[in-house]
C-alpha cells in the first residue's frame, strides 16, 4: 500500500524535470541491478548520473511508460525511495538579529555571530 501511494505522489508530484527521478539505493547489489535496468536496449529508464557517496542514481524514465517504469523501480529490493529531480532555491535576506532570535537554538549555534562574519568576509566585485 505505502509504495502504491508513493507512485502516485511521485507521479503528480513537482514536475520541474519532467521525466527526471532521484532514486536512493541501499547496497551495490541494488545498484548494479539499476545499472542492468538501465542499459537494456528496450529500457524506459535512462542512468544519467550516479552518487556513490549518498547512494543516488538520477534517472530520466520515458513519460510513456512512467507509471510501469517506477513501480518496477519500486519493486526492487534495496531501492529504498524515488523522487522527482527538482531544484531548489536559496533566497538570500540581510539578517535580523530580532527575527533570529525568535528561531529554536538559534542561540546556540550563535547564528548570528555566524552570519556576520560570513557578510564581512564576502569579496567585493
């Protein structure tokens, strides 16, 4: 039951790439079986680049064969979860000392002394 809804999610899920899946594999077995999967002649799924170090295989799956395609990723033993491959977005904003101060340990891990000296030592262009 939970991989089924975790096709559909990934199925309608952000869509940025289309076609492009992050899939999290949990030992080399389960790797070289992505690697097999994906160079048969009559894949639907394309290896376009590997993690080693976090165990990660972006993969770009043919929107025809999509649903077919990720629920066989799925079933695989070792692959622990697929994502849609989307990016994210860093916003910078100037800090506010009294808004940081209103955050959970942030204190702590002296943020702002942090964000500071991260202002100053930027080089000018």
């Amino acid at each position: 039951m939970k991989r089924a809804l975790l096709v559909g999610a990934v199925l309608f899920g952000s869509q940025a790439f289309a076609g492009e899946y992050l899939v999290k594999y949990s030992n080399t077995r389960a790797f070289n079986m992505l690697n097999t999967m994906t160079t048969s002649k009559v894949s639907t799924i394309q290896m376009m680049d590997h993690n080693d170090t976090a165990s990660l295989v972006l993969v770009d799956v043919n929107k025809k064969h999509e649903a077919q395609a990720l629920a066989s990723l799925l079933s695989q033993p070792g692959v622990e979860y697929i994502v849609p491959n989307f990016k994210i977005r860093a916003f910078t904003a100037p800090v506010d000392a009294a808004a940081l101060k209103e955050q959970w340990a942030i204190a702590k891990v002296q943020a702002e002394k942090a964000g500071s000296a991260l202002v100053t030592k930027v080089p000018k262009t």
